[in-house]
C-alpha cells in the first residue's frame, strides 16, 4: 500500500494551471524522483503537499486511514513529514548546533532555546553534525556558512528529525537538494538520501540532474505542464519519446 497518494490535485494561478489533476502513490520505503523541464509543476507540486499552497481541489491520502482536502505545514510532523526548501530556510542568527537543537527538543523555538538539552539531544546533534561534516562549525551562525554548508544544515536537520526517537518520520521531500553544490557535498547529499532509503524512509527527490536521478531513483514520476506524462523505473520513464520531447523540444 503507498505511503502516500494523490488524487486529482489541481493547483491554478489565475489563468495558468500549475499542476492540473496529478495523481500519483508514492512506494514506501523508496527515492520517488520528480522530474520536468522548467516550469513543469515539480516545487509547486511539492509545495502543495507540504502545505505551502493550498489546492484548489482534489485530494491527499496518508497511510490507510487519513484523506485531507487541505494541509497545514504544522501538521506535517504529525504525519511523519519533512521537506527541505530551494530557498534554504533557517534559524539565521543561531549557531549551527541550536539550529539542530531546536528540531529535536522543544517543537517552537521560543521553548527550545530555554530547554535544557540533555545528553540525548546532543549526541544526536553531534552525529549528524560530524555526518554531513559541519561539527566543527557547530558554533558559527548559520548566517556565515557558505550557501553548500547552509544546504548541509538543513539535510542535518532532517537526519536528527530521524534520530530523535520520540519522532515518527516516514517521508522526507527533496526539492532539489544537489543544486549548486560541489563534488564533495553532493556525495555526501547522495549518501545521506541512500541511508534514508535503508532506514525504510520513503524519499521524495525533486532534481535536474538526470545522472543523479538515474543512479538514485527507485521510481520517476515526469510532470509536464502540471501533468504527469510518464512513470516507472528510471530508465522506461527517461526513455520515452514524450519525455524526451518534453526536454528537447520536437
């Protein structure tokens, strides 16, 4: 049964339809890659089910029991939901390890930054930290990191999410994760999405890179103009002749 699925999920601005009846089953325990030229509908699909944007109609089924016609960011933890953004958001002006801190301890930051962090917390902070290879700047603001270690930050921020045992993650989305990132960051970015999967998270990966999708994915869904035009393995779905003209023009 899919962790989640979609049905019929439109989103219109004014006059454009940005995602125009996608339906989709996200496998469990698996990376679902999104893909699309452009303006195809993947962050705006993303955002949809994150709960940026409202849709305008149709419908999300999490798990067996629980449809929603609407969704609201702050319920995503309730759901075993987490998103990263192409925006990078963070905790600006707070050292790297209160911008871990704050994930897995106290759920608003008012509360968090008075919370007495027991060793517990840290020592998940120390060990995602030292994974993605920020331990060392755990002191620095946020703020002063170049933008590859902000992105590093924030996948930090979903791995303790995980290793906090009194969460219930069970679908991480990716919106574009890998982009403007060096080698070394991408390899780490890869090796972290793998681990998920291992763990038994079921992944969400929106990407540009087709060598990337293709040496990740389990599943690739292609959107075009809102729609999805193709699904399956990587290799049936890049290789059909829509998809390929969705790229490369006829």
């Amino acid at each position: 049964m899919p962790i989640l699925r979609t049905e019929n999920i439109q989103k219109h601005f004014g006059g454009v339809k940005a995602v125009d009846g996608v339906s989709i089953k996200l496998i469990p325990g698996k990376i679902t890659g999104i893909i699309g030229p452009n303006g195809s509908g993947k962050s705006t699909f993303i955002n949809l089910l994150t709960g940026m944007f409202p849709f305008d109609s149709g419908t999300v089924y999490i798990g067996e029991h629980t449809s929603l016609t609407h969704i609201h960011p702050y319920d995503l933890p309730d759901f075993g939901i987490s998103r990263t953004f192409q925006d990078i958001r963070l905790f600006e002006q707070m050292p790297v390890l209160d911008n871990i801190l704050v994930v897995i301890t106290s759920r608003h930051v008012i509360g968090s930054l008075f919370e007495r962090h027991k060793k517990y917390h840290l020592d998940i902070a120390e060990k995602v930290l030292k994974h993605v290879g920020l331990w060392e700047k755990r002191n620095s603001l946020a703020h002063d990191l170049s933008y590859g270690q902000r992105k590093l930050l924030e996948i930090a921020r979903i791995l303790a999410l995980n290793e906090d045992g009194d969460g219930a993650l069970h679908t991480v989305l990716f919106d574009e994760p890998f982009a403007g990132l060096f080698p070394e960051m991408i390899k780490i970015v890869s090796e972290t999405l793998s681990l998920l999967r291992t763990q038994g998270k079921t992944v969400v990966l929106v990407e540009h890179n087709m060598d990337i999708i293709r040496e990740l994915s389990d599943h690739v869904i292609v959107l075009d103009s809102g729609k999805v035009i193709a699904e399956g393995t990587p290799a049936e779905a890049l290789s059909q002749p829509n998809v390929i003209e969705a790229y490369l023009g006829k």
